[in-house]
C-alpha cells in the first residue's frame, strides 16, 4: 500500500508525539510538535480527505474495496503496533480540562497575532471567558498557548505539564479523525456497517475491525461479482483464504470453550496466593485477553500455550510454587475457560533454523504491550 505524502506525513506526526510523550523529552521537542499541531495538523487532514474523496470517485467498487484493505493495512504498518499499544495506553484528560484546550484553541486561532502580542494571558483568558460559555480558565494553558502563538522561544520547564497536556489532547483529536473522518467514511462508502465506539474503544481494536471488514468486503465483493483479476491478485486471495481456513480449525470458538462453569476466583488464588498482588495480576490476565482475544476463539491453541509460559517466565507476580508448565497452563486456562491446549513448552521456544520461536514472536513483535502489562508503575 502506498500512502499518499500528506497521510505519511500525518502519521509520522501522529508517532513523533507518541515518542515525544513517552521520552520523558525536555520542552525543545514537546513545543516543536505542539506548533506543528497548531499550524499544520488541520491542513494536512485536509489534504489527506481531498485525496480520499479523489481515489473514491476514481474507483469502481472492486478498486473501492481494494483501497479500503489495502490502507486499512497502510495505516496499520505506518503506525506501527508498539505505538497503537502505546496511544492506547495514554492516560486520558480530565473532561472539563479538554473542554478548556478546544475553547481556547478555537480562540486563539482566529485572534490576531498583533492581539496576542499586545495583551497579557489576563486579558487574553477574560476575553476568551467573556466571550464564551467557559467562565473558568486556567491561565497556564493561556500563557503557554500565547507563547506558542507569538513567543514559541518564551516557552520554558515551567510549561511542560500543559504542552504534555496539549499533545494528549491533539493525539485524541488525531486518532478520532483518522477513526470517524476517515477509515469509517471509506466502510461506509463500501456499504459495510460503520464501526462504533462501543465495538471497538481503543485504536487497537478499532484498526482490528477495520482490518477484518476490508478484507471480508474485498473478498465478497471478488465473488459476487465474478470479477476477472491477475494471477498475483487470484494467488493472494487464495492465500487469504487458506490462512483463514487453517485457522479456523485451530482456533474455532465452539471448540475450546469449556464445558464447564469454572470459579475464576478460585483460579486467580491459585495463580496468585498474595491477596496484595491478585488484583494487579486478575488486570494482567484481563489486558491479555484483550490484546491476544483468547476467550472469544480468536487465538490459536499454540499461542495460547505460549502466553502462559510467557505470563509464566516474564511475570513475578504469579504463584513461584507453580513450577510445573502444564500446571500453571491447565490453570490460566480454566480462569479464561478455555480447553487447554496440548502443546508443551518445548513447542512454543522451538526454532526452526533461522526462523525465531513462537515464544520470541510473541514476545518480542509485542514489546511494548508487554512492557506496559508486565511491569508497575510504567503507564504514563
């Protein structure tokens, strides 16, 4: 998939203000991105919408359905999954303080420079509070926003908590319009259901569903309408559709649920003696089932195995007196109420040659979930 240099461009920012958030930066990085921001953001969006409403008008509806898939997995692989985990693993804003940032955003970009020179952040927040419903502002995010708007070299430590605060707010605006104003607008135009919020909260799960309707749509929409493609489009959906059979065998829902009703509760004890701990270790278990989404059938038997010997190696927080692998599987298992799979240790760390373990797949193509999972205090 070959994006567009607006949609990179608007990515990049996207995952530079992940960086800049996550680097513990000093201000020099943080007030570069929010004036990018300022200046920049909205035009290049716009950019990016001329383009879509161009390629869609462009198109026929097989080439509409092989767009969509096509950057569906084009955003996917420009952001990056570390940074998607990241992001969603922001801390959000208090709501009246985001109310407060986009009155004030609004304001001063359509005050005249001279005027924001000219005043003090006093003047600047009555006027914003005289002339708006808000009528309580705080006058560090002024200060710094009139700093930003005509002094950027006046912004200094004292600032950091607000341009922190700033890049928050921008990156949910970002990702609420590549969600709404532009991945579901193309869902939509290729007659599937949008994706809503309640389906779908985190970006993660978001691009998740994305994904899995493009591809179902461009897969339909092929048989359907009988339409004749090259050998190398007829070999990828071949393989698509091999890939998936192959996985439905293995990871088929029906099949490894438990037949039995399991006291989660009791398993957690077991996982977990320390009540101190058991509460830290029931979210670990709950943030991967999320991520991996082993309880509604979509991860396969050998990746199941292979999460409880990471959950097991990497996590001191579970039961050390647990020193069997087939114990401590069969209990993560019953918790998620899962059959618990065959596949012993050896299988998931094996290597074939060149090519890593399931273990070092697993582990290391989703480090940064697991650093944020596994580790305290870490969540920023």
């Amino acid at each position: 998939m070959i994006l567009s240099q607006e949609e990179k461009e608007y990515f990049q920012l996207f995952n530079d203000m992940i960086v800049a958030l996550y680097a513990d930066s000093t201000v020099e990085p943080l007030k570069t991105i929010c004036r990018q921001c300022i200046t920049k953001e909205a035009e290049i969006f716009s950019s990016i919408s001329r383009h879509l409403e161009m390629m869609r008008k462009r198109n026929n509806d097989i080439q509409n359905a092989q767009y969509l898939k096509n950057l569906v997995s084009g955003v996917i692989s420009m952001l990056g999954n570390e940074n998607i985990i990241l992001y969603d693993n922001v801390e959000e804003l208090d709501e009246q303080f985001r109310k407060q940032i986009k009155i004030a955003l609004a304001f001063f970009s359509n005050l005249d420079n001279e005027y924001i020179s000219n005043h003090s952040a006093e003047d600047v927040c009555q006027y914003i509070c005289d002339n708006s419903f808000v009528k309580d502002l705080d006058i560090k995010l002024v200060s710094c926003l009139k700093r930003l708007y005509s002094d950027i070299d006046a912004i200094n430590e004292t600032d950091k908590d607000i341009l922190i605060a700033l890049i928050k707010y921008f990156l949910h605006d970002m990702q609420h319009k590549i969600k709404y104003s532009y991945i579901n607008m193309l869902i939509i135009e290729n007659q599937e259901q949008p994706i809503i919020e309640d389906k779908a909260s985190t970006l993660q799960s978001f691009l998740f569903y994305a994904q899995r309707t493009a591809g179902i749509r461009y897969k339909k929409i092929v048989v359907n309408e009988a339409v004749l493609l090259n050998d190398d489009a007829i070999i990828e959906i071949k393989k698509e559709a091999s890939v998936d059979s192959s996985l439905s065998k293995d990871v088929s829902n029906e099949k490894n649920k438990v037949g039995i009703e399991i006291d989660k509760e009791k398993m957690l004890e077991k996982l977990c003696p320390s009540f101190n701990n058991r509460e830290q270790v029931k979210k670990i278990l709950e943030k991967v089932d999320e991520r991996f989404e082993i309880t509604n059938g979509e991860c396969s038997k050998l990746d199941i195995a292979t999460l409880c010997l990471i959950l097991k190696e990497k996590c001191s927080l579970f039961n050390k007196n647990i020193k069997n692998f087939s114990d401590f599987k069969e209990y993560v298992c019953l918790y998620y109420g899962v059959v618990t799979p065959s596949y012993k240790k050896n299988d998931c760390i094996v290597r074939n040659g060149s090519t890593p373990s399931r273990f070092d797949e697993l582990y290391n193509d989703n480090g940064a979930f697991w650093n944020l999972c596994l580790h305290k205090n870490n969540q920023y």
